[in-house]
C-alpha cells in the first residue's frame, strides 16, 4: 500500500474550550518560569543554537513534493538543541532531547502572519507516551514535582498507564552526542493533499564522553568546532488509520523514509542567541498545516507562551 490522501482529521465539539484551558495551565507555567528568568515552559533547557543551511533535494517522490519541498532549493535557517522537560536537570538524566529548526527566506503565505519563516520541531523518540493534548497536560502536571511526580502520574492515569509511562521516562538513556542521534517530528504535518511525519537521520557517528551536567553541550561544542555536523530530512507519508493514524501521538508509524533535504549546521561556535526566537510548528506553510490533536492544542498554547516570555518577532533573513 502506498500513500493516501484519505487521511482524516477528528474534532471533538468542546476540543477549542479544553484546548484553551490547557494553552492557560501552560501559560501559568510559562509566567512562573519567567519570573525566575527561566524561559520557556517545554524544552527549558538549552544546549545551544547555531546557524544551519537546508538543501531541498531534486527528485523527491511526487507524493512529498509540496510547499518548502516542491521544488528544489538552498535556504538558511537556524538550530536550538535542547532537553524536552520543563525544569533543568543534570543530562545523565532520563529526558527527551529536542531539535527545532527555522527555515529563512521560505517566500509564501504562512498560515498565521507574514514571516518568511518555516518551522519544524522534532524530538527524539519516533511516538510520545500519550495519545492527545488531555494526557500531555496531565503528564506536564504531575511532571511538574520530581518528588511527587509518582504518586501524580499514578492518580491521573492509574496504575497500569503510569507504569508504562515511568518506564517510557526510564528508558530515554542519555546519549553519546546530540549530534549522532535521529529525531522525529513525532506528530504528522501536510505535505499539500498529503499527510506525513518528519524525521532527521545523522550522518555522523561516535563522540561522547563524561557525564557531567552540561556533558551535552560541551560535546556539541566541540564537535562543531571541529566540523560541519549534517543530517539528512526525510518523510514517512500517510497509508492507513492503523498504521499511520493522524490523531493518536502515541503510535510510532509503520510507514518507509523518503528522502527530502539535507541539514547542514556549519563548523562555528555554539550560541545563546536563539533562546529569544520562538519555535512554533504553527509558523508554517499552509502546505504544512500541523495536524492531529496536539499540533492543534499547540496552536493557542505556544502563542501564549511566545507572549508570556515577549519571544522576539520571526527573523525575515
């Protein structure tokens, strides 16, 4: 079976109301972080940016052959490596590693405003370990105490389904190099009449070493000191409600990579200056619509949070 374009998405008729709720909760998070000059919410600790270039590649199956990927072309952009949580913690310990990537000078109608910008998140694990908005805000709830956090996973899920969730947690072992590893969008986008998710495969291999608190960034550092680090994007595009469901973020999808672009993030010195840029996978093409129930629960939720910390506008170059 190849792609479909009969992927459908599922609105529940009080999803804005929850979602609006949840944006708050996220807000209120938001607004405690910046009063302790902490930043964002999500993804709170940083292990640097860097400037990058994406090289669209010719030849792309027709299928993922939409919007930023239509055609083939060489953009600027820049790069936040980062951990998921929302606290700062020593990188020895369990947590997602995140890379988010803002594409410049993508000319076009965005979905919201007038920016030349085009923004991908991915993570570092193909699925989440919760199917929708509702268990996420549950999950950054009871993640919001590392003392309590069992006892908190175990009221708002229960016992079976925060089991699973401790070992999810306890398996994101640390790795070698944030620079060796793939990461996923994890959550589907449009790709025209298409739908599909995103993913980053490293082209470098080995490096590591120590395991201090900021062991991360000090390898990231070091590595890009030494060279370029590359990636090479590719997309796993919509089959069938079984294998690639749009809604459930839970599900790792059972679908072959396409090849798309190539990221490359020059040899130059790690930066701080992408802390006041916002990451958004909302800053987008209208050809790369988000879809499922998180990527729209994220649509007020990182608005308000751009707001709450005063994000600096989109870069037009």
């Amino acid at each position: 079976m190849g792609p479909s374009t009969e992927w459908r998405e599922e609105i529940a008729p009080d999803e804005a109301e929850r979602f609006e709720r949840h944006a708050e909760t996220l807000r209120g998070y938001q607004r405690h972080n910046s009063k302790k000059g902490e930043g964002r919410a999500l993804h709170r600790k940083s292990h640097g940016g860097a400037r990058a270039e994406l090289e669209v590649h010719d030849g792309i199956v027709p299928e993922a052959a939409a919007g930023l990927f239509a055609q083939p072309g060489h953009y600027d952009a820049v790069v936040r490596f980062s951990n998921g949580l929302g606290m700062r913690q020593p990188d020895w310990m369990p947590d997602v590693r995140g890379l988010a990537v803002k594409v410049l000078g993508v000319p076009g109608k965005k979905i919201f405003g007038d920016a030349t910008t085009q923004d991908f998140l991915l993570i570092s694990t193909p699925a989440l370990p919760f199917s929708n908005a509702d268990d996420f805000v549950a999950f950054v709830k009871a993640a919001e105490s590392q003392a309590l956090a069992v006892p908190r996973l175990v009221a708002a899920f229960g016992p079976a389904r925060a089991a699973k969730l401790l070992r999810f947690l306890a398996g994101l072992r640390p790795p070698a190099s944030l620079a060796t590893i793939p990461y996923f969008s994890g959550l589907p986008i449009a790709f025209g009449d298409y739908a599909g998710k995103l993913a980053l495969f490293p082209e470098q291999h080995g490096g590591g070493g120590g395991h201090g608190g900021g062991r991360l960034r000090d390898e990231l550092a070091q590595r890009l000191r030494a060279g370029p680090i590359r990636f090479t994007m590719k997309a796993q595009l919509y089959r069938d409600p079984a294998g690639t469901p749009i809604e459930d973020a839970a599900v790792a999808w059972d679908a072959p990579f396409a090849d798309l672009a190539t990221l490359t993030i020059p040899a130059q010195e790690l930066t701080d200056d992408v802390e006041q840029l916002s990451f958004d996978p909302w800053h987008a093409l209208p050809a790369h619509r988000p879809l499922g129930n998180l990527m729209r629960a994220r649509t007020n939720a990182y608005r308000m949070s751009t707001q709450e910390r005063g994000a600096a506008p989109e870069p037009s170059a």
